[in-house]
C-alpha cells in the first residue's frame, strides 16, 4: 500500500514539475497581432533578405496598417498599397502564426518582403519576421517596429 501511494505521489510531483512558467503566459493569435499592428504607423527596423541587410532600403519609410490594407508613406516614389493578413496554419496546441504582406509596387525593396512570414516574435511595439527562402534553404528577416 505505501508503494502505490508513493508511485502515485511521485507522478503527481513529476507532473506539476514538468510545467513551466511559460504554461501560463497568453498565446499570440490572429486578434492580438492585428489588434497591434492597426494601432500607429510601423518602420522596418532589420530585412535581411539572401543573406544581405537590406534595411537601409527602408529608411524613413512608413507602413499604416488599418484592418484591410497597408499604405506607405515616404516610399521617395507614389505611395504604395497593399494587403496584408494573420493567420494560423498551425494546429490548436500549436500554433504558427503567418503573416502575408502583398505590396502593389513593382520595385524590388517592395516585392521582397510581399511574402508569407512566420511570426517570431509580437509585442506592442515589434514584430519578428522568418521565412525560409525554398530555393536557397536561408532564413529571411523582416522586423517591423512601431514608429
């Protein structure tokens, strides 16, 4: 009898010790990136696009996201549009978050990050960008920060 009582109790004990703190934190979603990204306008902080930063290509650029569309602001050429959405290809214990921008202009800095990105990273002010590049195998960065 103390045996299975002591059997039990060290799986009870193995369980709460296998959680970890991060157990209880609130997982990203479709609603809270949006929410985030429609509140102010955003900057591209870091593009590394085929192993090269291309981040200086975005200075003074500005993107306002709104719920349907994303207009730039300080392109240096007309204003450019577009679309962008969130959505999770994941499954329920385990999402992937991917974030879809399609710009309107055909000007390479533009139509390099019209892509689907996986979410990294989303707080209030940042957003962390990947996607795996199929051709080549490397890992492309967008990271977008709240102006």
């Amino acid at each position: 009898m103390k045996k299975k009582l002591l059997v039990s109790l060290s799986i009870v004990v193995l369980l709460f010790a296998s959680c970890s703190e991060t157990d209880d934190l609130p997982l990203v979603n479709e609603a809270n990136v949006v929410s985030k990204m429609t509140s102010g306008n955003w900057k591209v902080t870091k593009f590394i696009y085929q192993n090269t930063t291309k981040t200086a290509d975005y200075n003074g650029v500005l993107f306002d996201f709104d719920a349907i569309a994303v207009m730039l602001s300080n392109t240096g050429t007309v204003p450019v549009a577009g679309s962008w959405a969130v959505f999770n290809e994941g499954f329920d214990n385990d999402p992937d978050l991917v974030f879809t921008l399609a710009l309107t202009s055909a000007e390479p800095r533009f139509t390099n990050i019209s892509d689907d990105w996986y979410i990294v990273e989303s707080t209030s002010t940042k957003l962390k960008l990947e996607d795996e590049n199929l051709e080549t195998g490397d890992i492309d960065y967008l990271v977008f920060e709240k102006n």
